[in-house]
C-alpha cells in the first residue's frame, strides 16, 4: 500500500475509531437516573432563601431568643452545641418553632438527597 492510501485509510478509520473508544465505556455503564423533580440547585436556593427569611422573622419577632443566638458568637462548635441543647431544652417551644420553621430543608433534602 502506497504511503497516500494508508494516509488516506487512516484519515477515514481515526475518526470511527476515536467514536467508537468514547461509545464503548459510555454504553457499558448505565446511564445515571434522572434527579426528582424539583431537585435543582434553583429549587435548593429557594427553598433555603424561604427557611432563612422565616428564621430571620422568628428572631426578630423573639428579641430574646435573638440575643441567645447572637451571643454564640466567638465560641467553639462544642460549646455552641452544648449551649443551644440545654437552650432549647429549656424552651420547648422555640425548638419546635425553629425546627418548623427549617422543616421544608429537611423536606428537601430527604426528596432530593
């Protein structure tokens, strides 16, 4: 074969091949099952910009559980878990505001993974 038609044959083949290379592995994994609906980084934000702006009415509407969250500030993880357990502990019915309050996230997350 001249130097021209196995240029020419490869020119013709490489493309197949390269095609074929990229299908084979894709074809032989399934393909991944599509998200629930309602699942996207779009829904995600706005159900978390709903939970926020209801969190931010509950403490300013709750002056006093406001000052209790804001003097976390500056402690430690532990410290604030500690704190907001024996808070909410204390005060049933802020945590169960606040825990409906972030219920649609818990919702969300549970629907979308």
């Amino acid at each position: 074969m001249s130097t021209f038609l196995t240029r020419a044959a490869l020119t013709a083949i490489a493309p197949a091949a390269a095609l074929l290379a990229v299908a084979a592995p894709a074809s032989a994994q399934p393909a991944p099952p599509p998200p629930p609906p309602n699942c996207t980084a779009a829904d995600l934000a706005g159900v978390m910009a709903g939970v926020t702006a209801s969190t931010s009415a509950y403490l300013f509407t709750h002056p006093d559980v406001n000052d209790f969250f804001t003097g976390l500030r500056g402690k430690n993880r532990d410290e604030m878990k500690t704190e907001v357990e024996g808070y909410i502990a204390a005060r049933p019915d802020v945590g169960d505001a606040l825990r409906a309050i972030r219920q649609p996230s818990v919702d969300f997350r549970a629907r979308c993974g």
